[in-house]
C-alpha cells in the first residue's frame, strides 16, 4: 500500500546523505543486501559515515571501465550536432541555438555504458519482483503500461559528468572519465505511466526500502575485466512514489532505441544515471540496496573529501552554457545577441548574469522560459564589441534556493558535478 502523503516523508529520504547513514545502520544489522558490491566498497561507505572506526582510510582508486573502440549508437551522429566518445554522443551545445525548448531527438546526446539495444517493443515485458511487494510481483507489457494514466513532464537528462574537461581546462586538475564539455544534456517533453501507479499495481508493502530499475543493455566490463552486470542503481522508495516516470513517449513520439526504448525511467533533478534506460526489471525490497553504481561509481573521491569519499550522488547541480561556437569570432562595432541556457537540479533558475570581458563587469540576461523545476531556461543578452581581440565570454546562474554558480568545483577524481562558471573563449575582429 502507497503511503497516503508522499510529500511528508520525501524531503527526509531524498537527503541521500541522511538516506545511506540509515541504510549502512541497516547493513549493520543484518538488514541489507548487495549485488556486485565488494567488501573494500562496504568499509569505504561505513567509515564515511563514522559507524565504524579504526578503518583503513585509504583504498584502492575505482576500476575504469573499457570502452569499445565503436560507438554502437543507432541514430546517425553528423558531426555538425555531435562529438563521438566512445561508446556515446555529446551534443554540441552552439546547434541548440536554432532549436526551440525542447531538444529534438535527433540532437539528443547518448550516454552508452556498451551498445544501444535494439529491443522488440511487441515482446517487451517488465517484471516488477522482491520482497517489498506483497505477493509475487508481476510483469507489465508495454499495453499495460499505456493503459495506465499517462503523465507528461518536461524535464532535462544529464550526465554526472558533463562539464568535465574544465577539471583539466580551467582548474588544472586531470580526472577520470569521458571528456564532456556541456553537451551531456538534453531536455525533452516525457511521457509515461507513473512508477508510483506501477508499484501500487505490484503490491507495494509499506515496508519497501528501495526500488532498483535493471537495464537490458548488456553487460559492462571494466578494464580488469570485471563484469558488472547490467547497469543498475537504486533509489529511496519515497523518491520512486513522488516524480520518477516510465516512460515511453520523447516529445509526442515513441522512445528511440538510444533513449531506452521502449521504456526507460525519468528521474527529475537527479543526475542521468538513475533514469535507466531500456528497463528490464525492477525489485523492490524491504531491506537496502547496494549496486556498483552507488558504490564505486558515482560518488566523490579527492582531496576536498573524506578518503573513504562521499556519499552517493543524487541531485545534479547548476551549470550556464552559450549556443556559441567553441573560439569563435564575432565583428566589432557589430550588434550580436548572445543566447545560452541554464538549469538546476535543486532550484528553479532565478537569474543569469554575463560577463563579455572575462569577468570584469556582468550584466543581467533576460530569461525566455517561465522556471520549470528540473527543466532548464533560455536566456539571452545582446552586446556590441568595441574592443577587438580574444577574450572570454562567461555565464553564471542563481537559482531559487540561493546558490550561484562558483568560480571553481571542488576537484573529485572522477570529474562528477562540475558547476563552476565556464570561460567560453571568442575573439572580436
């Protein structure tokens, strides 16, 4: 049974700080279970939350993953719209310039951990299994879904990693990981049947803990040849009940195959691993659950964190990025209007000051777009050169719960939530 006001009990298990100091207490006890997750990973994680002392305070640097020498990614990549890392797609963020709100999806980055699946949307079924539900479980065609109540939500996807190379770039510091500059975002118009309404039809028990959505891409295999498994991560049941979707639908059509189709999660705010895509099954537990993507993956190490490091990521964080080309170069004397986007995983955008003189001075820009939480705004800022020569273009965004974009992140060795002002380089001629 869904608990009858979400809301009360959310904000409280979506603190995913307090969430994994309750779910290791849990472990402790002898009430949690991890699939993939080793012994290093389990001390790492108690003695960041101080449960446990006399721990090593130093372990061993997580495995990176190998990539395959081919993209594997469907949809054609002209190089006008996209950047190809390995097995994904970065958008490059200039070509949103002629787009609307909405990223079309043929403009949509890809984040593959191997090969986009091509999977029979007239075979598909997803199992909805554990000891969270009550009774058996149950499997859900793709009708079953659709004739359930359907709920659209504009919202963005984004990678942990997006934005970063400015670790090397501006702050100096080399990181692990795909090379993202901005272009690991998209926002689209989603549609899909609630997780909420899915696990009400599965028997939900009011002692779930969490839900963990398993793709049906294949495995992943790291460089020392450790297999993984399908990718997987969990999630606080609060969070599965408040905004998550299934969904099927990418702005009014049917889910290409490398943006999960058919059914992928949407995970609002969160960073882009939780909506997993191509979802295959989903257990539901009554006790933690632990997954190499929440473990070794998708937390932060470095020297501005614990050694055993942090907890595990959950919301994405603010970031402002120009529709310019990279070095681009713009006639003095000449009026141009500067245009980019900016979004927040904790707020809705509140302002957008630019700088035209690498930081000297900022002027306000003007937003386009009414805040929408988890959704990013267009904003633009006319300026007319009058100094020629390169200089640096910069974008900073304040949200609705106050913060302001930084002038550098606090290095982490796999380069995760980088939000610090970006110097977008031009040269006036």
């Amino acid at each position: 049974m869904i608990p009858t006001d979400v809301s009360e009990t959310a904000d409280a298990t979506t603190d995913e700080a307090a969430y994994d100091r309750r779910r290791l207490r849990q472990w402790l006890a002898g009430r949690a279970r991890a699939d993939g997750v080793e012994r290093r990973d389990l001390l790492r994680m108690l003695a960041a939350t101080g449960l446990v002392a006399g721990l090593p305070t130093a372990f061993a640097a997580p495995a990176r993953a190998a990539v395959p020498a081919a993209a594997g990614i469907v949809k054609p990549l002209p190089e006008e719209w996209f950047t190809v890392r390995g097995t994904n797609a970065e958008a490059n963020f200039a070509s949103f310039a002629d787009t609307g709100h909405h990223t079309p999806v043929s403009r949509f980055f890809v984040r593959n951990h191997t090969t986009t699946p091509q999977l029979d949307a007239d075979t598909w079924n997803m199992r909805v299994w554990g000891d969270g539900l009550a009774g058996g479980g149950r499997s859900f065609t793709l009708d079953d879904l659709t004739s359930l109540p359907a709920t659209t939500r504009s919202a963005f996807v984004e990678c942990a990693g997006n934005g970063r190379s400015f670790f090397t770039s501006q702050q100096g510091r080399s990181v692990s990981g795909t090379a993202w500059t901005l272009g690991a975002i998209g926002s689209a118009r989603w549609r899909g049947a609630r997780l909420a309404d899915v696990l009400r039809l599965a028997g939900l028990r009011r002692a779930a803990v969490d839900v963990l959505p398993r793709g049906l891409d294949g495995d992943y295999v790291t460089a020392d040849g450790t297999n993984l498994g399908r990718v997987r991560r969990p999630l606080p049941v609060t969070k599965a009940l408040d905004d998550v979707l299934l969904a099927y639908e990418m702005n009014g059509e049917p889910l290409p195959p490398d943006h999960g189709a058919p059914v992928r999660l949407i995970v609002p705010s969160w960073i882009g691993i939780a909506s997993i895509k191509w979802v295959g099954d989903i257990q539901v537990s009554a006790e933690p659950l632990f997954s190499p993507w929440n473990t070794d993956f998708y937390r932060l190490f470095g020297d501005a964190y614990p050694p055993e490091g942090s907890a595990p990521l959950s919301r994405q964080t603010l970031k402002s990025a120009f529709e310019l080309p990279w070095n681009a170069r713009l006639a003095a004397r000449t009026g141009h209007r500067l245009t980019g986007r900016s979004w927040s995983g904790s707020g809705t955008v509140a302002r957008v000051d630019v700088s035209t003189d690498a930081g000297r001075s900022w002027r306000r820009a003007r937003l386009h777009d009414a805040a929408r939480r988890a959704d990013w705004v267009r904003w633009s800022l006319p300026w007319r050169p009058t100094v020629t020569g390169p200089t640096a273009l910069l974008a900073r965004a304040t949200d609705t719960t106050g913060h302001t974009q930084p002038t550098t992140t606090a290095y982490n060795t796999q380069g995760y939530l980088f939000d610090a002002v970006v110097r977008h380089p031009v040269t006036v001629t």
